[in-house]
C-alpha cells in the first residue's frame, strides 16, 4: 500500500485556513482540520475514491463542502498538493 506523504504548501495551506477560521470558531478549526487529517490518512487505501482533478495528474477530495485536498498517486505514494477552500482557483502552483 502506498504512503501518504504531504508537500510543506499543502500542510501551510491547512494551517492558514485552521487559523482563518479559528478566530471567530476554533472549535470549529479543529474539527475541520482533524477532518481534513483523518479523510487524507485514508487516501492510501482508496487513492482513486475521489474526481479526477482539474489538473492533469491529480485528483480531489471535497471535504466539508468547502474545502478541497489536491493530491497525486503513484504506486509508491499518495502526495497531498494543497489544502484549498472551493472558491480559490487552482493550481496556485505546478504539482
């Protein structure tokens, strides 16, 4: 089974977006982010779940409706790109 790693953009995307949303609800940040962390650690075992992503070579996983985890996969491992709320447009850089 592939490992799941995650790129330095995709674990400050998730902090960022937990700090945003912790000023005016941290309960709410850290139910979002322990949401976002426990549906990635599950991606290894079912990498091709989720849409094909908007750009070539990934694929996206909603979570909460508005929050979107951008990943790749090879036989080796499943890379978390970015952590991306749904209005903001991708890619913000190269996978």
């Amino acid at each position: 089974m592939p490992v799941l790693e995650w790129r330095q953009v995709a674990r400050d995307d998730l902090l960022a977006i937990v700090d945003y949303i912790s000023d005016d609800n941290p309960e709410a940040a850290q139910r979002l982010k322990d949401d976002v962390e426990a549906k990635a650690a599950a991606l290894p075992e079912h990498p091709k779940l989720y849409r094909i992503g908007r750009v070539a070579g990934t694929r996206e996983m909603v979570v909460c409706s508005n929050y979107i985890v951008v990943y790749m996969e090879d036989p080796y491992a499943v890379t978390v790109l970015r952590v991306l709320h749904a209005a903001q447009q991708w890619p913000l850089a190269a996978p």
